[in-house]
C-alpha cells in the first residue's frame, strides 16, 4: 500500500512546467540581448513577481487548485511582463517626471 503525500496537487505539475519552459523561452535570448541587460532585468522582475504570486496560490490552495487557479500559472507571466514593459518604458521616456 503507498500513499501519496505530496504537498501539491499533481494538478499543478504540467501548468508549472509550461510556465518555466515559456520563462526559459523569453529569458534566455533576452540574456543575450546586446541592450546592457535591460531587457533581461525586466524579465527577471516579472518571473520574481510571478513566482511570489504563484507561491501564493499555492499556499492557499496546495491540494485543490480552481480552475482560475491552474489558468493563472500557465499563462500569468504574459501580463505580468506586460505590465513591467509598460512601467519600463514609461520610466525610461520621462513619463513619470524627474
């Protein structure tokens, strides 16, 4: 007889594993971007503000994701990255003032 004490849900198994292979997809050629790392640090703010958000669902919700719950993981970074470009570039054009 084996029992299964896994912390998580194996729900989550395949949603964070597309989650890190997108991650690794847009991180990787962003670290060889020729920009003085500014691209890459935008991307390493949004998979850090990423990751605590997804930390949180899993602590509120280990071994019964919602379906909202599994969705925000594998597609949560695309507007997270939006949101970091936007201030990125707002920041660096002036648009909040010096």
């Amino acid at each position: 007889m084996t029992r299964n004490f896994s912390v998580v849900s194996p729900a989550y198994d395949a949603v964070i594993k597309q989650a890190l292979a997108m991650q690794l997809i847009v991180g990787v050629p962003a670290a060889l971007l020729l920009d003085g790392g500014v691209f890459a640090r935008v991307i390493a703010a949004s998979a850090v503000a990423f990751w605590l958000s997804v930390a949180v669902v899993l602590v509120r919700r280990p071994l019964e994701p919602t379906r909202n719950d599994l969705i925000f993981i594998r597609w949560g970074f695309w507007p997270i990255l939006a949101i970091a470009l936007a201030v990125q570039n707002a920041s660096a054009f002036g648009a909040f003032g010096r």
